[in-house]
C-alpha cells in the first residue's frame, strides 16, 4: 500500500470521528498554540531591541542612578539610596575620558506634557527632555528643519525647543513652527528645530519628544532629581576603553571605595539585549517544559484513542490479513494514522500560536515576530509524539491473529 493510501485512509478515519479526534488533540494543540505565541512575542521585543541598537550604533553607553530593567524587590530601596547624577559629574565625564567623543546629560518628564500654539493644544501625552547639543548624536535625533540645541542656549538658558513630528502635525499641520512660540507647562519657547520622524519603540512614539536646554528644564523642574548621562565613544573599538573610564572617573568622583560595587548603572543596547535574553531564556525553558508535559498527554491520548479505533476494526485487519496483507503493512498504516492525527494538532496549534502572538501586537504596545525555527521544532514534535505512541497500537494491530480478528464480534 502507498503511502498517499495510507494518508487517505487516516483522513477518513478522523473525518468520521472528528468530536473524538478534536478531543484526543486538545492537549497538542493547546500546547504546541502556547510555545508559538509565546516564543513570537519574545522574539518580536528582541528583533525590536536589535532595531533600536542598530539605530543608535555600537558606541553609545548611558549612565544612570537606576537598572534600565528592575525586577522590584528588596534592591529596590538599595538604587533609591544610591545618590543622584549630576551634570557635574558629566562634566567631569567630558574632562577626564580621552576615549569619549559627545557627553550627554539629560533629564525627562515623561508622557504627561500639554504643548499649546495659540488656540490648539496636543494630547497629554507628550515627553519634555531637558539636554545638551550631545544629546541629538547620542540618541540619533537628527533634524529635518531647522537646529539643534546649541552650547550657547544652555549656557544662557534660553527659552528655546526642537520639537518631534507629532507635535508638528498636531500644531502646525499646514505650515512651519520654526520661529515660533509655543506654551510648555505655561511657559514660553521659541521653536528652531524639528526632529525628523522616529517610529515607534516597544509600541510607543518617539515622535512626541520637546528637548529644551537642561539648565531651562532645571530651573523651572528644579535639580533635584538624578539625570542620566548618554556617552559616545570616538569610535565602535574604543567601545570598551570609554567604558572603563568612564567608570573609574565616576567611582572616583562619587568616592565608591575600592572593591565596593559601582552606585550607579552603566548600559547599552547591546548589554540591554544581553539582559533581556537571559530573562527570557528561563521562560523559553518553561515553556518547552510546559509543552512537554502538554505533548506527553496528549501522546497518552493519541495511543488509547488508536487503540479503541484497532479495537473497532478488529474485523478488517483480520480480513486484510487473511487476503495476504503484510504484517508490517498493517504496523505502517496505524503508525501513519497516529502520526497524521497528531500533525493535524500540531497545524492547528501553530495557527492559534499565531493568531495569539499577532492579536497581542495588535492591542497592546509589544510587538510579535513569527519565529520559523519554533514552528519546525513544533511540528517536528508533534510528529514525534504521533511516532512514538502510535508504536504500541500498531504493533498490536500487526500481530492480531487473522482467525480470530474475523471472529470477533
């Protein structure tokens, strides 16, 4: 028998049980839907992070008092107490480090700024950075009208703004807004820049970004709060020399003693990425855990379901055999049974891991990307599980003795 009859022959089998066959695969498809869904978000926020670091480059590194990534907990309080960042010691960062090129201190307000032209407003949802001209190469913001912050406007805190996208479509959809005065919080500052259109981060625009001078943003926000300090290294192999002195000009002149863990964190996207997959690895563990115990289950399932079905067609094994069937055609077409049944869970899951993964980058900010290699393993089990249980009923059915199989009732 070829094997195409034999898939023929499978096919009628779970189109003439399909309530019994849906149910016996309940637990591959509810498995193998989880694992695709799962491991199509993980891997859309790391495509998204390589994005982004693609975007700043390999030599950008910020300083901050706080992980870029916190977990909560007890160490909580301990990067609370840690003392605040300040431009100072950016200063001393841009002084003492041969290996640095562009120093960038900034501070944020974020998501809940008004901007006003006149008698229209932005949605609340706006972000205002106080910065420094460093802060445009160091964050690849690039103007597509007008200029950026200059050494002069933070020095002589001038009221002055480079706007995003969204806040020029929203003010000034039919006209320029450089040179002109906008309202920020109640305050007034003269546009000279735009920046040109971000996209979106992890779901989120960066296209709704107001960067004002840091002395501006400090005297009206005030100094007390920690900033952050975004440094460029001259080239991609100072990398890691810029690195290591910027960390010992901070240790010094945050007086961390020797053998003490640094007081404050140094990151990149390339650590950020780091970091993110080795959280993620435990969940990708747990998943194919998870899974594994979902496809023992339902392999379980798979062989009591063939073992019913051989049960029902005890006659017409026995007359095939008693015509001349091979023994280990017998063997082969309940194997191909049993492997086909528990495929067709497989496809099933993967369609519902799918739609999972593109129904959650749909509402919500996390993106999704289709992993192909977590389908093929997929699908490569669920084959294995029709494989591996389906060896015990088939064997059964091969060896049935042909007179008795025609006299069973």
């Amino acid at each position: 028998m070829q094997l195409t009859e034999h898939v023929t022959i499978a096919f009628d089998v779970v189109r003439t049980h399909k309530l019994r066959s849906f149910l016996t695969l309940l637990g591959i498809i509810i498995g193998v839907s989880a694992i695709i869904g799962m491991q199509s978000l993980i891997e859309g926020f790391q495509k998204d992070i390589e994005r982004q670091m693609q975007r700043l480059g390999t030599n950008v590194f910020q300083i901050q008092k706080y992980p870029q990534i916190q977990t909560g907990g007890s160490d909580r309080d301990k990067y609370r107490n840690r003392k605040d960042i300040t431009v100072e010691e950016a200063e001393a960062i841009a002084a003492n480090c041969p290996s640095v090129s562009y120093v960038g201190p900034e501070v944020w307000i974020t998501s809940r700024i008004t901007v006003r032209y006149r008698d229209k407003k932005t949605s609340p949802t706006m972000t205002l950075a106080g910065g420094v001209p460093a802060f445009f190469p160091n964050n690849s913001y690039f103007t597509q009208e007008g200029r950026i912050l200059t050494e002069t406007d933070v020095e002589y805190n001038r009221a002055v703004a480079v706007i995003g996208m969204e806040i020029v479509e929203e003010l000034f959809p039919y006209s320029s807004p450089i040179e002109r005065e906008i309202l920020i919080d109640g305050h007034r500052y003269r546009v000279v820049g735009v920046i040109e259109e971000q996209g979106t981060q992890f779901g989120e625009s960066k296209d709704n970004r107001i960067v004002i001078p840091i002395t501006v943003f400090q005297k009206y926000y005030g100094k007390d709060q920690s900033i952050n300090i975004t440094v460029q290294s001259i080239t991609p192999e100072l990398f890691e020399t810029a690195q290591d002195e910027v960390i010992g000009v901070l240790r010094a002149v945050r007086k961390v003693p020797p053998g003490e863990p640094n007081d404050f964190e140094v990151w990149s996207t390339g650590s950020l990425l780091e970091t993110f997959n080795n959280m993620t690895r435990a969940v990708r563990i747990g998943a194919i855990v998870i899974v594994s115990f979902a496809l023992l289950v339902a392999g379980i399932g798979i062989m009591n379901i063939m073992l019913v079905s051989i049960s029902e067609r005890t006659r017409e094994i026995g007359i095939r055999l008693a015509i001349g069937a091979k023994r280990s055609a017998i063997m082969i077409q309940f194997l191909v049974e049993a492997i086909f049944l528990s495929e067709i869970g497989g496809v099933i899951g993967i369609l519902i891991g799918i739609g999972i993964g593109q129904f959650v980058a749909l509402v919500s900010p996390v993106p999704a990307a289709i992993p192909v290699w977590a389908i093929v393993i997929g699908f490569g089990f669920c084959s294995l599980v029709g494989l591996i249980f389906g060896v015990y009923p088939a064997s059964k059915a091969s060896k049935m003795d042909p007179i008795e199989a025609l006299r069973y009732e």
